[in-house]
C-alpha cells in the first residue's frame, strides 16, 4: 500500500500548509461519506460521537493510536461533498485540517490540507498523515492488509524534514 511519500508543502500568509493527495475511483458523495459518517471513518481513522455541524464539537477516537484516545474536534466548516474543515485542541496544541474534494469523470480527489503554525514536527506528522490517508484508501478498497505505521514511521521522516529546506 505504501507508495512513498507525495506531501507537498506550501508557505502562506498565514505559515505553512502540507497537502497530501489521494485519488479515489468513485462519486464524490461517496468518498464524502468515509470522511463524515461516523461508521465509515471508523474503519480507517475511528468512530466519532456527537451531533455533527459546522461551529459544533464532537469527540473522535484515534483507533490506530496506542490506547485508542479520544479528543474533541470542532467542526468548522461543513459544506457537503467538497469541504471539511475541522480543529483540534489537546497537549500538543492545536491543529487545523481540512479536507476538499473535487470530482472528474468519476474520478474524485481529495486534498488533505494540514494547516501548520510551525514545521517543526513536520517529520513526524507527514508521514503520519501518510499512514491515515493510506488507511482511508485499504478501508475503502476492503483491503485483507491495512497499512503497517512502521513502514511510514522513521523511513518518511528524512523526506518530510527535507521540505522545510
């Protein structure tokens, strides 16, 4: 399943923003859903409790994180099927994603926009991001194999830490 790394990283007003890419041979109501529906994100990310909305906040659990946390996730943009913006707040700050997808013949893509304060931990989280994006792909495929961190995780980091440059 792992390709190698594809983030690229972009300098805005604002700070940085690292993209990754995923392409998916299906409608973009569909590929929507396995970002959305709490049943779905389960299988590659985990399930989430709440009522969802844009300005609310719900509780998601990192199924594929040792101890299987739970954080709060505010939701702040929800415009059915092409943006999802969200934040999350816990010890290790504050993190804004966002998720766009766009359709072409059948074919949708999603743009994974992490919206970085600082690159400094950008070794670590690229290839986290990585292994997510990869988890989405084997759940919605119906892979017998999921993605193993270890292939991501220091092997990525050279590749992530070489974008700051």
């Amino acid at each position: 399943m792992n390709r190698g790394p594809v983030g690229r990283l972009f300098r805005t007003d604002a700070g940085s923003d690292l993209v990754l890419t995923r392409t998916f041979r299906a409608p973009i109501e569909d590929v929507w859903v396995s970002l959305t529906e709490p049943e779905r994100t389960a299988r590659w990310f985990g399930p989430w409790e709440g009522e969802p909305g844009t300005g609310r906040t719900v509780r998601v659990q990192l199924a594929y994180e040792e101890g299987k946390p739970w954080y709060d996730l505010l939701i702040e943009a929800c415009e059915p099927p092409r943006r999802l913006a969200v934040a999350t707040l816990d010890e290790h700050g504050s993190w804004h994603l966002e998720m766009l997808l766009a359709e072409a013949d059948g074919v949708t893509e999603l743009r994974f926009v992490h919206h970085l304060a600082t690159e400094e931990a950008i070794g670590e989280v690229g290839p986290g991001w990585e292994y997510y994006l990869d988890l989405l792909v084997a759940a919605r495929e119906g892979a017998a194999v999921l993605p193993n961190f270890d292939d991501y995780y220091p092997a990525m980091k050279p590749y992530y830490e070489g974008l700051r440059s």
